[in-house]
C-alpha cells in the first residue's frame, strides 16, 4: 500500500520547471504579462475578437455642367434635364453616413451656380429644368467649378460636363482645355458628354481626363437618361466600395 500524505519520508511529485524568459525561451503566449501559471492550472486559449467591418464612409463631392446655350433650346433642353435628373437620382441612393454632396451649374454666354455643393439629404428631389438661351461659355462653367470644389481631405471630386456645342465666349480656343488643366492638377476627375453631331467632339475630349472618359451620345433621349443614370450608378457603387471609380467610368 502506498503511503499515506502525512507518513514521514512522503514528498509531493514536484511540477516540471518551466525555463525563465532569460533561459533563453521565448515567453509563452498564453501567459499574461507579470502573471505565473500555477502547477495543474489549465488555461483556455481564446482567439481574438474581431469587430464587424462597417460600411466605408464615402466621401464624393460632384458637379455637373449643364450646357443651357441657346442651341439646347426644346427637345434637347427637356431630354438634358431627364438625363441630368436620371444621374442625380442615382446619387441620391446612398445609404445614409455617405458623405455626398452635389453642385449644378448651367452655363450659357455666362456659368450660373444653380445649386451650391449640398449634402443629398438637403437637396431637391429633383434639379431644375434647363433654361436654354445665349452662347457657350464652357470657360466659365469649369472656373466656376473649380471655385465651388475648396481642396479635398480624403474626397472623391468630380465634374460632368454635358453639352451640345463648342466654346464660343472664351477669349482664345484654348481656353477651356487651360481652365481643364487646372482642375486635373489638383486630382479632380473630369467627365465629359458630347450630345448631338454638333458637338466640339476634340475639346470635349481634351476637357476629360483621358479620351475614354468622353462619352458621346447621338441617340434618343431614352439612351442619353440610362446612360447618365449608369455613370451616377458607378460612381456611387465604386466610392461606397472605397475604390477610385476613374478606371471603372473609363471602361463605360
């Protein structure tokens, strides 16, 4: 029979030594810091938890560029104002928490600010009907959005630029490629929709960021609306999802 605990000569199995941090050991990994196991304690390893992902935050900031020349004037003008509405409906589908605002400027022989950068929420369900009169001052319309966009802190911006013509009140060919630049250098992605045969195909695609980037539409006004609602489709897509949408729109 085997002793009993409190026989003289009995001695309790000592527990195997564990080897100090300065044996040359590495530290275990279930042991909090400053804390020593007790012989026969078991520890339950719990893996770390992690926290749900929440929907990124988006950051877009969007202007379109209405051409309300006097060429624009009946059918054009009210198919314009279906597509630019069919865009601007698309917008206003994000979630709430994105961060979107939205700014319309028309431009005939000058660029007038019909809505300022507002956050969807406050904005109107709908953009006003194009008021088609004058010439066209595309020089104007990009200077004016360029004022409207302050520098971006983490911030998609972009320009849409819609119209039927060529510049004809800038004061030389060139400027409304120069105005152009000066938005592309400070990141702003630049799109551009030549509606109709008369339009100035070779400024439009020198406004754009790249030639890809300049759509045009000759067809009805039912194409020119699903075509503008898929671009405001994308961008929301592409931003809600944290991706620069400038590839994406370039393969529309």
């Amino acid at each position: 029979m085997a002793p009993h605990p409190q026989t003289p000569g009995f001695q309790l199995p000592r527990s195997p030594r564990r080897p100090a941090h300065g044996d040359g050991a590495a530290p275990s990994p279930t042991r909090a810091a400053g804390a020593a196991l007790r012989p026969g304690t078991i520890q339950t390893l719990v893996a770390p938890r992690h926290t749900r992902c929440q929907p990124h935050s988006a950051r877009l900031r969007v202007v379109l560029l209405r051409d309300a020349s006097g060429s624009m004037k009946g059918q054009k003008a009210r198919e314009a104002s279906q597509a630019t509405n069919a865009l601007y409906h698309e917008l206003r589908q994000v979630p709430t928490g994105a961060q979107v605002r939205c700014g319309v400027i028309d431009f005939s022989d000058t660029a007038i600010l019909i809505q300022s950068l507002t956050s969807l929420d406050a904005c109107p369900v709908r953009l006003e009907d194009l008021q088609a009169d004058g010439g066209t001052n595309i020089t104007d319309a990009l200077r004016l959005a360029g004022r409207i966009l302050t520098e971006p802190q983490d911030c998609h911006d972009v320009v849409i630029l819609f119209s039927d013509g060529e510049d004809t009140c800038g004061d030389a060919p060139d400027d409304p490629i120069e105005a152009a630049a000066d938005l592309k250098q400070r990141g702003i992605l630049l799109l551009t929709v030549a509606y109709g045969d008369d339009a100035d195909l070779t400024t439009l695609e020198a406004i754009a960021t790249s030639t890809r980037h300049c759509y045009r539409r000759t067809v009805g006004a039912e194409a020119l609306k699903q075509f503008l609602g898929h671009v405001g489709r994308t961008l929301t897509h592409t931003i809600l999802h944290g991706t620069d949408p400038t590839q994406t729109l370039a393969n529309l």
